[in-house]
C-alpha cells in the first residue's frame, strides 16, 4: 500500500509546475569576458594586471574581479542553479581554502597590464582597474572606487571551498574549486541588478587561480535555467 502512495505522489510531482520548469530546464557554460587582480601596494595601489594569467586572492589586500556575459540567457528565464569553476593553485593542501564572491556595484576596466615579475611594480599599462581606480589611472586618476580594492555589496552571493585532499593544482582532471552562484545570477537575470561581475575575496588563506588569458583553464559560469 505504501509503495502505491509512493508512486501516486512521484506522478504528483511530474504533473507540478515546478517539476514542469525543470523538464525544461537547460544550461549554459559562459567563460570569463574580463577578469583581473586587485593589489594593495602594487605601485600606490594603481597598478593594473587586466592580461596576468594568474590572479591571486586574501582576505586582506589581493581581491580578483571576474565578469561573465549572462546576455545570451533568454528574457524571462529563471535560474535553477548557477555555479563559478576556478582551476586554480593551493599552496597547502592541508589548508581549507574559502572563496567568497560579492556582486559589483561600478563598471571597470579589464586593461593591459602584465606582472612582470619585478617587485615593487612599476612601469606597468595603467589602463585598466587597479586597487585605486576603476577604469586605469593614467587616463583616469580621479575615477577611484568609493571603497578600495572594488566596490560591492556587502553580504557574500557565492561561495565556494577547497575539498579535503583535492591536489594543490586545480584543473580539468583534478577537479576545480566551485563556488555556488545561484544567488548571484539571480540578481543579475531576475532582479534587474547590472552586471558588472563579482568581486572574489579568499577568507582566511591565499588562493591563486588562472584567468582567461589561460583559456583552456579561464574561469567559467555554468547556468542551468529554464524558461516558463
Ligand atoms: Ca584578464
């Protein structure tokens, strides 16, 4: 008799609207369009990295902006799930890395800056986002962010975390760091927020992971949605 319940409510659920909008459901994985470090201290904070192949994060003074055109979603479509692939470095494994993610608030600029290797910074393309400035220094000096290293919102709409023995380097085959998303494009798609990407910061360890210059190894955005 059980087991006939059972069946009677699993042909219930079919038949429900929301079990309707997941038989429609699809996905779609979007690499990065723009993607660059924030350093405090590199060269007065205005540096800019917008073509390293790496970026690296810490709660402190390294955040990363990384941005995803979400346009080729269709008008109307709502979010079942979204998620952020990193491949990434872990310095020590034993070490649980934290990545969280906070939406945009102001437009920027990726720019052309590469880091050289030399340290203190200098002599780079100050053309795009910095600690400092949003848009490149050198053009720009007085287009800074309300608050430095980028401005946001305040609460955390991603989140994501190394796993326990996952191999220092984060790829394809070892496996990635994955943040959830899900509240992060439903600001973007279904309430109308602009999308000037998020703002990733490493809560308490440091986290260095490739950008799109990497392109094999860019940061993604999968999207699962369905259109009602
Ligand atoms: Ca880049």
């Amino acid at each position: 008799m059980k087991r006939i319940t059972r069946c009677l409510l699993a042909i219930a659920m079919v038949a429900s609207p929301i079990s309707s909008l997941a038989a429609w459901g699809d996905s779609v994985t979007l690499l990065a369009v723009a993607d660059t470090g924030l350093y405090k201290h590199s060269a007065e904070d205005r540096d800019n990295f917008g073509k390293d192949q790496w970026i690296e994060i810490d709660p402190l003074a390294q955040h990363a902006l990384v941005r995803w055109d979400v346009a080729s979603l269709p008008h109307g479509a709502k979010v079942i799930a979204a998620r952020i692939e990193l491949s990434g470095f872990i310095s020590d494994e034993k070490v649980r890395h934290v990545v969280q993610g906070f939406l945009v608030t102001h437009d920027w600029v990726e720019g052309h800056g590469v880091n050289i290797g030399h340290y203190p910074w200098s002599g780079l393309p100050r053309d795009g986002a910095s600690w400092d400035t949003f848009d490149g220094f050198d053009a720009h000096p007085y287009d800074t962010w309300r608050t430095p290293g980028g401005d946001c919102d305040p609460q955390p709409v991603a989140t994501g975390e190394t796993r326990p023995g996952q191999k220092s380097y984060l790829d394809a085959h070892d496996g990635r760091l994955v943040l959830d998303a899900t509240a992060l494009v439903r600001s973007w798609v279904e309430a109308g927020r602009p999308n000037y990407g998020v703002l990733l910061t490493c809560v308490d360890s440091r986290f260095k992971f490739q950008t799109r210059e990497c392109a094999q190894r860019s940061p993604r955005l999968i999207v699962e949605y369905a259109v009602p």
